[in-house]
C-alpha cells in the first residue's frame, strides 16, 4: 500500500505529527507494535498526564547541542497546546513549579489526539511489527516499510518510535537502529529522570537513614561548560539508593557527564535556605545537642543518625558549644554539601525517558528532517533532546511532532 508519510510510533510525537500532516492533505499511515495506543501518555502524572508547562524554554532540556530545541519549541509552544486542550473542554490544574495536568485523565489527552487522527483521515497499523526498511532515492515513494502486516510505501517516513524508558511498554532501540542503517549518528542512549544506585559500601554507611525525605538541594558539577546543575525539591534515601523530585531532575545531569569524562559526586544541600556556618556560629554557645537543633531543619531521626554518620556517637552527648573548631568545619561543609558517590542508576525499568538519542547534528532544527536523507524524520525522545521532570519531554514531543508534520 502506498503513503505520502509513515509515521513509526503511535506515541504522543507519533500522534501529533500523523494529524499534522493528514491535515495538510497528506496520506498518513501510522504504525506501532504494540495494540494499546498511548501507554507512556496514559500512566503519566499519576494517570494525569502532566501534559506541558507554564514555562518552556530552551534551559529546562539537555543535548549535545543545548541550542537544537529552540526553533521547534517557538513554533509550536506549551501556550499552543494549552489552546486545544482548553478547545477540547479538557479540565485542568496546575501544581509546582507550573506543571500541568488533567483533572480527570491521562485518557482525555489520548482521545483527544486520537480524534485528532482520526479527523484528517490517518489510517493505522497497531500490533503491526515492522521487520525492515528499506529506501530507495529517487523513487517518488521512496522508503518501504516491511511489517508483518505487509508492506507500505511512502515519500516520507517520519521516526517516532521513542526512547528505551519503561521497556515492559514497549519500548525498543527500533530508532536508533534505524538511524544506524542510514548512517545518521546516535549518542549513546542512558536512563535519564531516574533514580540512582548506591554501591555496597556507601549504601551500608547510609542504611540507618533509609525511609528519610528531606528538603534539599542535590547539585552536580557541570564540566562541560555553564553553570552548574542544581535542584531543590524533596530527596528520598531509599532501601536501593536516592530517589525523589530533586534526584530524578539531577540525574539527568549526573549522567550527562560520562560523555565528557567522569561523571562526579553529588553534592547535597541538606539546608538549601541557609549558609551552615554562620547558622552554626549563631548557635555556638547553645547548649543545645547538635541533633535536636537540627531537627528543627530536618526530620529528627535523619539527624540523629546523620550527625552520627559525620561527626561519629560522641556527637549524641555533646552540645554544639562543646564541639570544637574543626567539628564545626566539618559540619558546616557537610550540611551544604554532602557528598555522595552514586554507583550508576536504577535502570530504564525506572527511568521516565531517555537521555541522547539521534544526534541533533545530523537533523534541522527547522523541519525535523535528516540533512543527509531526504524524506527521513526522527521526532520526540528518539532524538538527543531530554526534558526536566515537569511536562517538558511532553511539550517537546507535541512541538517536534507539530513540526515535522508541516514538511513531511
């Protein structure tokens, strides 16, 4: 059968783009190999979708080329995805840091794409397994896609097919082997938005703080140039390492930094609102134990066992005008910069995206398109763009997806 434009993976990117460009008259075919439509958008945000955000720039994603997202963001905005779901009666709120979800479902915005398709025509191929592709320049329909289902040819063949997040979905390396077979550069694909692993002996050490959510600041330093990467929002200490809000942003970062070299430490800010020595120099005639003091910053059993963890059992007993100089050093460095040495991360079983993917330098930051493929697309995760946690890998799978469906 013959397409103007396939679309591989029947995703948030995938969806937008087919409806794009069956809107402007073109023959779409979209295809995915799985049956169930939409799972990454259905079990995000808790079953709500945390569709887009308030605030979308360039800043709030990581690439080897930090400057690739900009076109596609300013053409197809969160302010623009907003409008249609404001148009399709979608009910939303907003949370911190202006994420935005679904007051109801995840499903709205899945029907709501969906529809969208189905409105302009797009036909589709779900559990449709796609065996090769082959291409042919110069040919008008150029690309053929062999699937289990048969074999499409199409002009333009548009890659959608994701990440290798949350494979018990779906998830396959089918874009970056594609990308492979034409020639088109792939960074070496990590767990991104993840939690991290501690090894054996710093995990033993950090045992009797496990259960413990703290507000603070992880940082890590970037080598590569820019300031450094630093989020505050609430830490989990986890039986298997570091979890929450704060680490999944930082560990985008954190393994960000094996391209350039040797991924560091992190660095905790366990009180991110205050400098720890001039705080501890205001207290330093209290008689006071340094634990319960702290509790007043933290939760108390984190205190007691990390105050026993720096300054060892004698500190249970001892007041903080008992401590001596360099206890307090020490303290202070401590407690505005915790290092701690992940051992790698949890896995893509664990991992809300993916972080490198095709490079940006073998795509146009314009249309999406290969600059040495005519017709080939590679759109949303598959691509080196990867996203705060907070709607952003969202919006930009709806702005790349929006933007190749005006030139595929």
């Amino acid at each position: 059968m013959k397409f103007d434009v396939i679309v591989v993976g029947a995703g948030a990117a995938g969806m937008m783009c087919a409806a794009e460009a069956a809107r402007r008259g073109r023959r779409v075919l979209l295809i995915d190999h799985v049956a169930k439509i939409g799972e990454r958008i259905r079990i995000s945000g808790g079953g709500r979708c945390n569709f887009t955000n308030r605030s979308v720039g360039a800043e709030n994603f990581l690439s080897q080329n930090p400057h690739f997202c900009r076109s596609a963001l300013a053409r197809f905005s969160a302010r623009d995805f907003i409008d249609r779901v404001e148009a399709r009666g979608i009910k939303y709120h907003e949370r911190e840091h202006g994420q935005l979800f679904c007051n109801e479902s995840a499903l709205d915005i899945i029907t709501m794409l969906k529809d969208a398709c189905a409105g302009v025509g797009v036909q589709w191929a779900t559990g449709c397994a796609i065996a090769s592709v082959e291409h042919h320049p110069g040919q008008e329909a150029a690309f053929v896609v062999l699937t289990d289902s048969g074999s499409f040819r199409a002009a333009s063949l548009v890659v959608a097919s994701g990440g290798l997040s949350i494979p018990k979905i779906g998830a396959t390396p089918f874009g970056y082997r594609l990308a492979e077979q034409f020639g088109i550069p792939v960074v070496a694909p990590k767990p991104a938005l993840v939690p991290l692993a501690l090894a054996p002996e710093v995990f033993d050490s950090l045992k009797p703080l496990a259960g413990s959510t703290l507000d603070a600041a992880p940082s890590v330093p970037i080598t590569h140039g820019g300031p450094d990467a630093r989020f505050r929002e609430n830490v989990l200490l986890t039986h298997r390492g570091l979890s929450g809000p704060a680490i999944l942003q930082i560990s985008s970062y954190w393994q960000m930094q094996e391209y350039f070299g040797k991924r560091p430490p992190l660095s905790i800010d366990l009180m991110p609102s205050l400098d720890a020595a001039v705080w501890l120099h205001e207290h330093r005639e209290s008689r006071s134990l340094l634990p319960n003091l702290l509790s007043e910053h933290m939760p108390r059993r984190f205190a007691q066992e990390w105050c026993t963890l720096i300054l060892g059992e004698q500190v249970q007993t001892r007041t903080i005008a008992e401590l001596g100089r360099r206890d307090l050093v020490q303290l202070a460095n401590a407690l505005n910069a915790w290092q701690i040495m992940p051992s790698g991360t949890l896995g893509y079983a664990k991992a809300e995206v993916t972080l490198g993917g095709v490079s940006t330098a073998a795509l146009s930051s314009k249309t999406m398109e290969a600059t040495n493929v005519k017709g080939l697309y590679f759109i949303g995760e598959v691509v080196d763009v990867t996203g705060w946690l907070g709607g952003y890998n969202f919006q930009w799978a709806w702005s790349s997806g929006y933007v190749a469906g005006q030139y595929a």
